[in-house]
C-alpha cells in the first residue's frame, strides 16, 4: 500500500480527511471508507450530521469549561454537589474518567491542556485565569490537582500552586503509587521509591 | 471506560457513531471525536464534505463495478490496457493493490462480495450476470480469477467456472504457494503441500 492509485478524486479525498485521524494511516482509512461506502446513505448521513452537529453547535460550560449542551453543564448546575471542592483537570476525558468512579462529589475546573514548552503551550493559552477568578469568589475551600503523573503535568500543578498560594485555598493532588493489581517486580523505581516516601496508614489503605 | 458519562449529548451521539465504524471501540471513538473537536470547524467541514460527498455522488463503473468518478472508469477507458484479459476480483481494494503491483495491463471486474451461505451471500448478491454478459460478447480470450485463498473465494471461482464452462474462454487462476520472504519452517502445512504438487520449472521462477 505504498503509492495508493485510487480509481476516484472522490474516494481519494475522503481518505486523506480520515488519514488525518491520530492513530489512523492510510491503510487504516481507506478500510473506514470503504466500509461506509457499503452502509445505506442514511446511515452515512446520520454519521456526518451528528459531527457537523457536534462541532457547530457543542458549548463549553462558562463555569468549568467541561462540554456541554448548555451554558452551565449538567455538573455545574447540580446543586447536591459540593461547590467547597474543585478538581483541576486537563481534559474532558478526566472528567468522564472521575465522574466514572463515583468517588467524587465536587466540582471540576478544566485547564484544556498542560503546559508543555516543547509543544509552544505557555500559561496564557489555558483557562488558568478563569480559575483563578473562581477562587477569588471565595467558595472553593479545597483545590484537587488531579493532572498526569508527568513532567507537563507537575509544571502545570506547581504554577497554578504558585498563582494561587496568597489565597486561602488549601492545595491538595491525587495520590500517586503503585496501582491496584499491578506487581511491585515490574513497578518502575520512581514509582516505587515515592510510594514508600509517600507511604499511608494502614487503616486508610483498607478503607479504599 | 465501562459505562461512560457523557457531558454532552451531542458528543455521546457523535462517540456512537465512530464507534460503529469497524475496529473502533467507543474509547477510540471518543479520542477521534475529542481530536476532531479541537481541529478548526473548517477542518471539520472538510471532513464532513469529504464523505458526504464522496456517499452521494460515487458511481460505479458500468463495465467493471470499480468506484468512479466517471461512468466509466480509468481503468476501462484507457485505450492502451489489453481488452482479451479480464481479472475477477471481490472488491475496489483488490484492484488498488493489483493496480499497484504494476504487472497487469487488462480490465477488472468487481464481483463486491464473495459466495459465503454463512452470511447469507449468495451468487444473486454479486454481479455475476454482468460478468457472464460481458464474457458473451467475445472480446475476452482469458479470465483470471483473483479471489482470496479462502473456502468463500474457492466456492466463488468455481461457481463462476461452472457458469461460463460452455463459452471459449480460457480460465486461470493467481498463483498460490509460500510468499516471497516467507520461510518454509513457518508456512502451514496445506500452503507448502500445494506449493509442492504445484511447483513450476525452475526458470520461470527465476524470471520473476
């Protein structure tokens, strides 16, 4: 599949869009394609209406930034939750991902990404100023970093702690350590060895 | 991602409809879906227009059953390739990769399936007429049968050999044996018998 000679301009087109996909090559593409040519139009009208739709129409809530269909998403406008509590995350998908463990009951703020110089992402292209507008409203009692373990991940949480150290905010971040069901053999050593630096009583182990 | 909580109604919609695609799971799905709501809304139009398009407006080549642009194909209108041999393949994709292999100078004819009881396929379901119909007309000297090694692409050219046994048309069939780069110590048992009983004289295998 090298230098694909495709029979149509058309059939050609539609394959560059889905190449452009991450994750998925040409080889990848053309199968996509070639499936949705065999599926009735409807179906493939369906398919391109409900992404024209999405991308038209999707808000973001003006209070965490989270998608959503309305101005202040289904989270935000829950008044049982608890708006003393926010977790700080990257991305939508976090939030999906917390909200699936049914472990948190707060509110979430999301940045929209992590700075990363290596990619050109500086403070200003993140919602960091929206949240720290939040925390002045004086509400907040407690901001839950919950970003990745990784170098973009503590750079971000280390600058918002610094923006916000002069409030009466107290600073808290996911626990991080050896994850349930994985063995300590194949645990890599940075890991581990914080694991042990950072050890918990065994009581609260359990209460997990 | 077990029960995934969807923030927007939208995406959950936008997320089912990837997640239909063949090989795409629903996490896949919403990382497509995430990736395309990030990407410009012109980009997404693109996208959109791409495959809108390329569904409505595709036609078939009426004299191989290729994808086209044109009611008839390159393939068909070019002048240059040899009317007295006719390859019969199951779909665009073989004819790409044949195509790509630069050593036919014929026609195609796209069966667009295989015989298989086993998904309720049956010779009705391709367009056999058609090949038997341009078979009749007496330009064609040699049919070659470019089907998979596979129960289906064997039950296929065999259906199609009993149809056309009355006509002058001489038959062959794509070599099969141990593929180039392939060691013998790993071919199965029914290739490597058949590569034996099948096995050509020395020089045409040198003149490859």
């Amino acid at each position: 599949m090298h230098g694909l000679v495709f029979p149509s301009k058309l059939l050609e087109n539609t394959v560059e869009e889905f190449a452009k996909l991450p994750g998925v090559g040409k080889k990848t593409a053309l199968r996509l394609v070639l499936h949705l040519l065999k599926q009735p139009v409807s179906d493939v009208d369906r398919f391109t209406n409900a992404l024209n739709k999405l991308r038209h129409e999707v808000k973001h809530c003006i209070k965490c930034n989270n998608i959503s269909d309305t101005d202040v998403c289904h989270i935000c406008s829950n008044p049982r939750r608890d708006d003393a509590v926010l977790c700080v995350v990257e991305s939508i998908k976090d939030v999906m991902s917390i909200e699936n463990t049914n472990q948190y009951n707060g509110f979430y703020y999301v940045l929209g990404g992590l700075i990363s110089p290596m990619d050109g992402i500086g403070p200003a292209d993140l919602n960091i100023d929206g949240l720290v507008n939040k925390i002045a409203q004086g509400n907040v009692k407690e901001v839950i970093m919950a970003l990745s373990a990784t170098m973009e991940g503590d750079t971000t949480s280390f600058y918002i702690f610094k923006k916000l150290k002069n409030t009466e905010v107290e600073f808290s971040a996911i626990a991080r350590g050896v994850a349930f069901g994985d063995e300590l053999e194949y645990t890599d050593e940075i890991t581990l060895g914080r694991a042990i630096v950072n050890r918990t009583r065994f009581e609260s182990t359990l209460a997990l």
